[in-house]
C-alpha cells in the first residue's frame, strides 16, 4: 500500500468518551503527518443498542475537537453482503464451516473441562463433519454458526506491533471461532476485517483491549489473502484506581462533551488527550495544532497505561488537575482574537451577549477578555466569575462580603459618597479613579485597602481580581457609580 489510510470506527452505544477520543485523536496525527485518509466508520451492527443519539454525539464530539475525517461515516450495516460474501467464500474454500453446537451443549461442555481442569474452547466437534451430516443437520432444522478454521495446530502466529514489538501466539491456543452468529449475522471479528481490506486500511491504531482479537483477525486476512495492516495498540487509559475507564463506571465524567460544555477549549484538550499514553520524548507538554503533526510518532506511544486523575468531587478540579492547567494555558494565552467567539458562544448561552461587542464595543470587549482572564480557569469562567463586567446580576461571593464589607460599617455610608466623587469626574480614567479613592481614603483616616477591597467586593462580587482601577474603567462610570451607591443593600 502506498496511501497511509486509517480508519476511526466507533460503536454507536454511547456518547464519545476520553479514551474513545484519544485513540481518534491519534489517527487524526498520524494521518495528518503522513499526508494520508482517515475513515469514519460507524460500526453499528450491535443494532439492539446502537442509536441514532449516539452516533449524532459522536460525530458532534469530534466536531467539537476538530477532529476531521476525509471519507465517511461510513455505516457498517450497509455493508452487511460484503461480511456475508467473505463468510460464503471461507466455506466455499474450506477455511470456515458449519457448527450445529447448541448453546446448552457447549455450556454443558465447558462446565465439565473447567471441573477437570482441561481447555475449556470448543473442541471441534463439528470441525470435520462429512457433506452428508451436515445436509441432515440442515435438513432437520438445526441451527447452526459457521466457525473459522484455525488451519494448523503447530507453530506460533504473530505480528510486529509499532508500540508493543513482536506479539505471538500458539496456534494451539487459539479456538476454532465464531465468524457468523446463527441468526445469519456477521460478528465484528470478520466484519471489521472485511470492512479494513475494502478501505485498504494502511495503519490500525486501537487500545490494547483489542490484542485479543488482532491475533483471530491475522488469521482472517491470511485467509482472504489480503495484506496486513501496521498495528499500533496503544495503553489503555485507567483511574487512580488502576480501573479501565468506562461509560458505565464513571458516568459524564468521561464524555467529550461533559468538557466542552465545561468550558474546555477544544485544541486544550485535544493537548491532554494526546499526553494520556504518548510522549514527545521530553518535558514538553504543550503543543500548537501544527507542532504536534510533526512531533507525532507511532513509536512515542507509551506501553504502560495512562492514568486519568478522576475527580468528580473536587468542586476546584473537578477533573484531571492536568486538563485544567493546559486549559488555562490557552485560555490565557492565545490570542484574545481567538478567544473571542468562543466567549461570544458562553454569553450568548447566558443571555448576557450584546451585539455592540462586534461593532461599536469590539475594542471595549477585547480589552476586557484581556483584562480578565489572567485568573480564570475555563470558559465558563467568563459568564461566572467575569459576570459584572456583562451584566448588572451577577453573584456576591459571600467570603468577600463578609471580610472587605460588612467587617467595616463604615463602608455603608463612604462607597455611596464615593459614588458622587465617581459621578462628577470628566475624565474615569485609571488615573482619576485612583487618584479620587486615595484622596477620599485619606479624608477618612482610613487605609485605602479598605476602600479598594470594598469597591472589588461591591463593583464585581469577587475577592481578587486585576487591578481595581482597571476594573472600574473597564466597567464604566456609570454602572460602577449605581454599584457603589446600592452598598447599603449589603447591610440589610
């Protein structure tokens, strides 16, 4: 094969979650950095719990991630003759046959192995019937799958993996296996081998939970004379717990879009996901989109597994300490063009965006997300943490009331009066604003920190923030005036 070509295909059981995402993630790279396909294909044959929601949120979470695909969705029952046609011509050559096994006979089976301690895999009961058994078998109505034929019993079978090296395993450890249920459909051994060799799928990166299968599917290429593919099983990701995370075990947590409607912004985490398994080398960690395209490389991925800190109780970090700090990163450091409509899209949710932030005000609001967001972790911050400068309802921390308001009852009577100072200045510059709170702090014999922290507590609901005279000219002279004089409110 000369075009690199890989393949991303999800089962549509869920949403998509972190590991799911990584192992996109690192197609999306390789794909890229080879000038090479990547395939999205829907494997959706588990019809009893694949859903159309499911495969709308996956598609929306890769959206979300940037993570682009060049041919597809592709949909894996649309291709369901293909998976049929390669089972009919595995038993037309031999390599596949008939088993009218029930279920109770190989249960059965497998109880009494397991008690005398023996091999419990099937023991090829049906493995060599002559023509005429199996017509009366199939005549009497009996139902039946068809078994691939591991063709010898000697030797060892095997593969070179970029991450892991050699892999082999004993012919003889391998089970005749189930390729063709009994109800006529193709499981996902032959399916997903199928569906490789028409894509000509260059590269198969997938999670070590998959081992298993890679072995049964070098077996099926061999037999259907296709080519194989380069393997890379990456390390699976695990809780501090040493537990594989899951949907089921770990809930919202893990979803995709449990961080973008976090406020993640999504190269940021694209950046943690990479780090959950793979390594540049050295203590870089973080990379812009184009750097790690070049940086990427199948022998970085990591052989032990990742772990992914789960903090679903820590209202601070309520996930990865790690997402957040690269989260923060980006937040406050790319360009405030950038950064903008994704704040846009946050007070548009809220209800707190103005269309004059685009037109009239594009200067006002830039300089303010500049201002701002030095002390912010995620977008959400911008309509929590940053609500005053968008809104005149906006919350009151309750530590800064109590230490820089109500521990001073002065305040009730001097923010007012301050106001009145505010509201007759030309010019609410920062020099002005600062200038008027000095002298006015003076004309009290009071420490002007006591006026400063006050006027932060009242104007923005916060503790800390930038520096106060900024704060009040980005706010603006008259709401900071109307703040100031609703001071008494507090001491009510």
């Amino acid at each position: 094969m000369t075009e690199t070509r890989l393949r991303f295909p999800p089962s549509p059981t869920g949403y998509l979650h972190i590991g799911g995402a990584r192992t996109a993630l690192y197609n999306w790279l390789y794909t890229r950095k080879t000038g090479g396909k990547l395939i999205l294909r829907i494997e959706d044959t588990d019809t009893e719990r694949s859903t159309k929601d499911s495969i709308d949120g996956i598609i929306e979470g890769l959206n979300w991630l940037g993570i682009d695909w060049d041919e597809g969705p592709y949909f894996q029952t649309d291709f369901s003759d293909d998976h049929r046609q390669a089972a009919k011509r595995l038993l037309s050559e031999g390599k596949a046959y008939q088993c009218f096994c029930s279920k109770e006979t190989l249960d059965k089976k497998r109880e009494a192995a397991l008690a005398a301690k023996q091999n419990v895999g099937y023991d090829g009961t049906c493995r060599d019937l002559a023509d005429e058994e199996i017509a009366e078998k199939q005549n009497s109505g009996l139902p039946s799958v068809i078994r691939f034929k591991v063709p010898t019993r000697q030797g060892k079978l095997g593969y070179n993996d970029c991450v892991l090296g050699r892999i082999e395993s004993s012919y003889d450890e391998i089970d005749d296996f189930v390729i063709v249920r009994s109800n006529g459909s193709p499981l996902y051994l032959l399916c997903n081998v199928v569906d490789d060799i028409r894509d000509r799928i260059s590269h198969v990166i997938r999670g070590q939970d998959h081992m298993t299968n890679t072995i049964k599917q070098l077996l099926l290429y061999e037999a259907l004379e296709a080519p194989l593919p380069v393997f890379a099983h990456m390390p699976l990701t695990l809780d501090t717990k040493k537990a594989k995370i899951s949907k089921r075990s770990h809930g919202e947590i893990v979803a995709v879009q449990f961080y973008r409607d976090h406020g993640f912004i999504p190269w940021a985490f694209n950046n943690f996901l990479v780090l959950l398994g793979w390594s540049p080398g050295n203590d870089q960690e973080i990379f812009e989109k184009q750097e790690l395209i070049e940086t990427f490389t199948l022998e970085r991925i990591n052989k032990s597994s990742s772990i992914f800190n789960y903090r679903k109780n820590d209202p601070k970090f309520f996930t990865d300490p790690k997402a957040i700090a690269i989260n923060e990163h980006y937040l406050r450091s790319m360009k405030v063009e950038a950064l903008a409509p994704m704040v846009k899209a946050e007070l548009i949710a809220d209800g707190l965006w103005e269309d004059e932030y685009e037109t009239t005000r594009q200067e006002w609001f830039f300089s303010t997300l500049e201002l701002i967001r030095d002390r912010f972790h995620t977008l959400k911050d911008f309509t929590t943490l940053g609500r005053a400068y968008f809104s005149d309802e906006y919350a009151v921390e309750e530590k800064p009331l109590k230490k820089n308001v109500l521990k001073h009852p002065g305040l009730e009577q001097w923010l007012p009066e301050l106001a009145d100072k505010y509201e007759s200045l030309a010019e609410f510059s920062l020099e002005e604003t600062e200038r008027v709170a000095r002298e006015f702090a003076a004309d009290k014999d009071i420490k002007p920190g006591v006026i400063i922290n006050g006027m932060r507590t009242v104007v923005t609901g916060q503790l800390a923030g930038a520096s106060m005279f900024d704060i009040l000219v980005a706010i603006g002279q008259e709401k900071v005036v109307n703040r100031l004089r609703e001071t008494p409110r507090f001491y009510k």
